[in-house]
C-alpha cells in the first residue's frame, strides 16, 4: 500500500500525490502560512513549489518521494513531502509538512503524522528524520509533542539554519 492510500484509509481526508496542477492551490496554502514563512529566507513562487515537486537528495529516485496533498472538500488542507529510505535505508526523511493556517492547532497535523508513522512502521522503518528551521519555536514545540528530538548539529542550508530531529518508530505503532 503506498503512502499515500494509507493516509487515506486512516484519515477522513483524499490524500494523494501532487502534481504540477496543483500549483495554485499549494502556492496559495504557502502563502497563507506566513508564522512558516518568516523563519526561512526563501518565499514560495511557483517556480520554487515546483521544483520542490520533485527535489530528491543524492541517491534517491522519484519512486522514494511521496510529495502528498491531504484534501476535503474546501481543497487543499496539508502538503506533506516524505523521502523513504534516507538518510539511512531504515529511514524516512520528513522534508515537509505544512497545513492551512486555519486549520493549525485542531489536531490535524498531529493526525497526519500518527497515521504516517504508523504506515512508516508497517513498511519496516524505523526512524524518522527532519530538521526545523531555528526561531520556529512553534514547529519545534509541535514535532516535540509528536516525539522527536534533538539530533546532531544545527546546519545551514538554503532555507536558514536548520536543527536535526530524530524520532524511533516502534512496534507500539502496529498495536
């Protein structure tokens, strides 16, 4: 089952891939989340979405990113972009995940991401990596919550500076 489906059987929400139709929508979800935003010196255009669309790092191929929208009937509420077998083969690499504003702090997120490493453990992951922009203290606080932390140096990037995090998926998530 891809990701994708099984966000799908565990949420109420469609979430599939997306795809460059589905620019606007994303751009316009981007600039909405301006708390997102003001702590990371690039600003959505298209042109940067879409070649997020299908940015992968070294070794990784397309059939590793699952760039995924979570949709209800108002549109698009979340983009979530995961990179399956990095850094490590045992790995998924959470490049992103952003909601709507107006749906930030219902719950949703904290959703998404219990039914993503539930998925992530079912697949025989075992870890799951990202890295939070510094001065996002809300991101820091909620990615926390969902179990992660500190892990290894901060690292500049083309963002800002970004602090690791790590988070161990265990069988618990299969019970």
């Amino acid at each position: 089952m891809t990701i994708a489906a099984a966000l799908t059987a565990a949420l109420s929400y469609a979430v599939r891939p997306l795809t460059p139709a589905d620019l606007p929508a994303l751009h316009a979800l981007c600039l909405g989340n301006t708390a997102y935003y003001a702590h990371t010196t690039l600003r959505p255009t298209t042109e940067n979405l879409r070649a997020d669309l299908t940015a992968l790092p070294p070794g990784k191929t397309m059939r590793d990113k699952h760039f995924l929208g979570l949709f209800d009937d108002s549109g698009l509420l979340a983009a979530l972009d995961v990179i399956t077998g990095y850094p490590a083969e045992d790995a998924a690499w959470v490049g992103w995940l952003i909601l709507r504003a107006d749906r930030q702090g219902q719950g949703l997120g904290s959703a998404v991401v219990a039914a993503l490493w539930r998925c992530l453990a079912e697949a025989g992951y075992t870890q799951a990596r990202l890295a939070v922009l510094e001065g996002n203290e809300g991101a820091w606080r909620f990615w926390q919550r969902q179990g992660f932390y500190p892990d290894g140096e901060s690292q500049t990037t083309d963002m800002g500076v970004a602090r690791p995090m790590t988070k161990w998926l265990t069988r618990r998530f299969l019970e």
